[in-house]
C-alpha cells in the first residue's frame, strides 16, 4: 500500500514539473526526449553497475572440480 502511495505521487509530480521546464512550442518533444532517454538510461543502470563492480567472491568462477570446492572426497 505504501509503495502505491508513493508511486503515485511520483508519477503525479513529474509530468507538472517537465512541462514547466520547456516553452509551449517544444513541450512535447522535450518532454518526449527527456524522459525517454532517462528511461533507457535507468534501464541499462543495472547492466552498467553489474560490469563496474566486476566478479565477485560470491560468484563461481568455474565448476567445483576447477575451483576445489564442493564435499571433502572421501579416502
């Protein structure tokens, strides 16, 4: 329920606040470019963020036989 308030607040805020930032004779296409040229941008922020960090302790870098990790062979 919270997150739908705010959401909606967001997206209710917004659109108001683009369309005071240009003049009337390239309000739509200001608001067009810019928010979807954000949007793509956020869409890749994960793909972007995932390559700057790099490979992790966390991820397997190989099978268990390469890596030697996995259950203790027994004698």
């Amino acid at each position: 329920m919270a997150f739908g308030v705010v959401h909606s607040a967001a997206n209710g805020v917004w659109p108001a606040f683009y369309g005071e930032m240009f003049a009337t004779r390239v309000r739509l296409s200001g608001m067009a470019i810019g928010t979807q040229t954000g949007f793509a941008v956020a869409g890749f922020a994960v793909t972007f963020a995932a390559q700057i960090a790099g490979r992790g302790r966390n991820r397997r870098s190989g099978s268990r036989r390469e890596t030697g990790s996995g259950p203790p062979k027994r004698p």
